[in-house]
C-alpha cells in the first residue's frame, strides 16, 4: 500500500475534529482541562443515549469529556469495562453516505449509524482499525453553543439526535 497515493477518504474528510475521553464525572476531569488551556466551546445531554458531552478548544484543537448519565448509558459500560480514557477519535466528513461506502468498501465495519437532521454519524470498528474507534460525522455547525459549562453541567442542554 502506497499511502502517499491513498484515494480512501481523501476528498471526503473535511478536517480532524476531536478526541473524546470518558469519565466517570465531567467535572473531575476540568482540573486537567484548565491545566491544558482548554475553554468550553459546547456541550449537552445526550437523552437517546443517556450520556453528557462537553467540548473544550484547545490551542491546537479540541477535546470532548464524556460521561454516563446512567447505568443504561453505554458509557457505564464502557468505564466498567475499561476504565477512563480515550473512547474515540472524530473527523468530520463532508458526505456521511460517501465516507460509509468508500470505509465498507475498503474493508472497514461500519456501526452506529445515524443520519439525523443536525447531527449524522458513524463509527469504524475498533476491530478493523487497530483498536482505534474512529467517528465519522457530518453536521451544522455550532448546534448546541449558547450555554455556558454550568449549564451544560446542570443538564439545561439536550441533544435530541
């Protein structure tokens, strides 16, 4: 493999958006945070899938906490099984159905797939990326900016996606 002359997401990736790190409580984790240099950009409650995000920029990118909101939240089981750390590794696509077809195409598992209105996704397995789980998105820009860390904390932002 050449990866010099690689045609797989070329094209199609618009930019390295994130990394995301679980933990057990958001709030544990904004010591670090503010060490790093990190200012909250945006974050809310995920209701489908019982779990709170919140993304900090960097001077040189962006970091996204996550934490359960309950024992149903994949999160729980992930910390559990795991421990806290790296959960995923995002970029954002500029064809969601494109960056799906080319991935399967070249071999790659594709699950979680969502193509909601603001917010589409998908996820290349762990398996087929060397442990790695990769986020492939697709959205509006600045859907959930407008509260503050303290709101997005007390639960007044819900991600309805």
């Amino acid at each position: 493999m050449n990866v010099e002359e690689s045609l797989g997401l070329d094209g199609v990736v618009k930019r390295f958006d994130h990394v995301s790190w679980a933990v057990g409580d958001i709030r544990d984790a904004l010591p670090l945070v503010e060490l790093l240099g990190g200012r909250f950009y945006q974050g809310a409650d995920h209701a489908r899938n019982s779990f709170r995000w919140v993304q900090f920029r960097l001077p040189l990118g962006m970091l996204e906490i996550m934490s359960p909101l309950g024992a149903e939240s994949f999160l729980h089981k992930f910390l559990r099984e795991r421990g806290e750390g790296l959960h995923h590794l995002t970029f954002e696509v500029a064809d969601l159905s494109d960056a799906v077809r080319i991935a399967e195409e070249k071999g790659f598992r594709v699950t979680g797939l969502n193509f909601s209105e603001q917010w589409s996704e998908a996820f290349l397995h762990p398996r087929t990326t060397n442990g790695v789980l990769i986020q492939l998105a697709q959205w509006e820009e600045d859907i959930w900016v407008g509260y503050t860390l303290e709101e997005v904390l007390a639960g007044l932002s819900v991600d309805a996606s």
